[in-house]
C-alpha cells in the first residue's frame, strides 16, 4: 500500500523539495498551499519522478478548509505516514507603526495555520496507531529576536506545542518532530539581504529533514554547525550582543 505525506506551504521552498524527496521513494504526496499555479508546477514535476499527488489550495488559516481538505485526503487509498507543519511567513515586526497587523499575520500564520494542520489528523492517526507529525520551527525559536518577535516568538510557540503533543501522543505511537532549521535556500530567505551563515540547499535540507522526522526525533536542530554555535549565542548571550547583529 503506498504511504500518504501531507505537506502545507509546498509551494516553494522546503516544502516544494520534501514534496520532491518523498515522490522519488514513491509516496502519494498532498500538495496544500495558497499559489495553486506554482502547485501545478510541483505536481508535475512529482509525477516525474515517480510520485502521485493531489493539490489542496488552501490558505491555512481557514480552519475549515483545512478540514475538509485533510478529511479528503485521509480518505483517499494509502496509509497515512506523515503531514508537515511547513507553511509559514517572515517579516520585521514594523514596531514604529503603531499597527498590530503584520505581527498578528505572522503569529496567526505560524501558529494556527499549525494547529489547523495538524489536528484534523490526530483523531486518525490516533486510531491507526501509527503517524508522524512534523513543524518547521526555527533556530529562531531559541531568542526573542529584536524586529522580528513575532516571528521569533511564533516559532518557539509550535516548538512548545510540539513537546505537549509528543508527550500526548507518545501512547498512541504517534510521533512529534519540532524541525529547528537554520538558513536554508527559499524564496523567504531569497529576500535576506545580509550574511546568512551556513546556508544549505534546499534539498539537501529535505533529505535531512525526513531522515530525523523517520527516526522520530523529538526537536531537529541543523545544520549542526548552527546546533553548535548559534544555539548556546541565542540562549546565553548578552542583549547587547544580539542587538549588535539584529537585522
Ligand atoms: N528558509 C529558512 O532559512 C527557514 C529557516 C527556519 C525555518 N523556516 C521555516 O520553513 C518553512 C518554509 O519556509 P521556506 O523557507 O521554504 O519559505 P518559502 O519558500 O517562502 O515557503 C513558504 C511556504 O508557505 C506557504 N504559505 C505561506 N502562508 C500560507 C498560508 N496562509 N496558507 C498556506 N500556505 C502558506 C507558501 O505558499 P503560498 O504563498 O503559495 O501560500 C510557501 O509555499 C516556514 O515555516 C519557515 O518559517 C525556514
């Protein structure tokens, strides 16, 4: 029977390339994002290489499509194996607005468009005793970042979520990975017009990705160089340090 991935925000980037990686090991992958064009591009290339898919044009703070397209997607053949977390957005906070709404589109974004992903799952993947659940967090999540908290503070929100999640489910073997990538080639990070440290390809990163969200690890920090060096900075350094190299 063929394995069923989930994927939100496969459109571009990291999820465009998991949607890559999982067609050459022949899974049927449900491709879900707002952009239904750039989706149709990504199918086809799926089909190439050797992968089935269908499309979901969702935005996924809308709770009940989301719901209906993940009801239809649990029902076509296939075991469910995987749904990612994966669609999300980053921009500077615009403190000097005097507004809330970029800050509440991120936080709304990151965090709900989670939630709505991953709940309409868990009644079946409970009842089939078996499932994987992955969220692309950040490095980011490690610091509140000076202009981009919202941002920031959205991603350790769906870390936290996911440590509730994996003690929950644990029982019922389904697993929780919270994905901590550092700088990885997307058209979000197409934008940055600084230094971005260790910047990986992005289907290097999608390999990576899969391979600890099989071995069913808990929180995925990578590329190790930024495990190793940027974590302990993030979490010990001194305000004005971080606020030297805010963007
Ligand atoms: N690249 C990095 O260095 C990096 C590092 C750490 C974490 N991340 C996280 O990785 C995830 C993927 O980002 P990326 O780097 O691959 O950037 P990206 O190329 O900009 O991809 C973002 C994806 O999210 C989708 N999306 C955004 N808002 C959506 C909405 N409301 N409803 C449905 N889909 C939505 C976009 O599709 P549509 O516009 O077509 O809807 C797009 O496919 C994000 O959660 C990001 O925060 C990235």
């Amino acid at each position: 029977m063929k394995k069923k991935v989930f994927i939100t925000g496969s459109s571009s980037g990291i999820g465009e390339y998991l949607a890559y990686a999982y067609s050459k090991l022949n899974y049927f992958v449900g491709l879900a994002a707002r952009r239904e064009d750039k989706l149709h591009q990504v199918a086809s290339k799926c089909t190439k290489l050797g992968g089935g898919t269908k499309i979901y044009q969702l935005d996924v703070l809308n709770e009940e499509n989301c719901i209906e397209a993940i009801n239809d997607f649990i029902e076509l053949p296939g075991e469910m194996d995987t749904v990612y977390a994966n669609a999300g957005i980053g921009s500077p906070d615009q403190l000097s607005s005097g507004k809330a709404e970029t800050m509440n589109r991120i936080l709304q974004t990151n965090i709900l468009g989670v939630t709505n992903t991953v709940m309409p799952f868990i009644p079946h993947m409970k009842s089939q005793k078996h499932g994987k659940i992955a969220v692309i967090s950040s490095i980011a999540s490690f610091r509140g970042l000076p202009h981009h908290s919202a941002y920031s503070g959205s991603k350790a929100a769906v870390r936290n979520i996911c440590q509730g999640w994996q003690s929950a489910l644990k029982k019922h073997r389904v697993s929780v990975t919270a994905v901590c990538p550092g700088f990885i080639k997307s058209e979000m990070t197409d934008s940055n017009n600084f230094y971005m440290p260790f910047l990986m390809d992005t289907d290097v990163a999608a390999k990576k990705i899969i391979r600890a969200v099989d071995r069913r690890k808990k929180v995925y920090i990578f590329p190790w160089q930024m495990r190793l060096l940027a974590i302990p900075i993030l979490k010990y350094a001194p305000d004005w340090i971080i606020n030297k190299f805010s963007l």
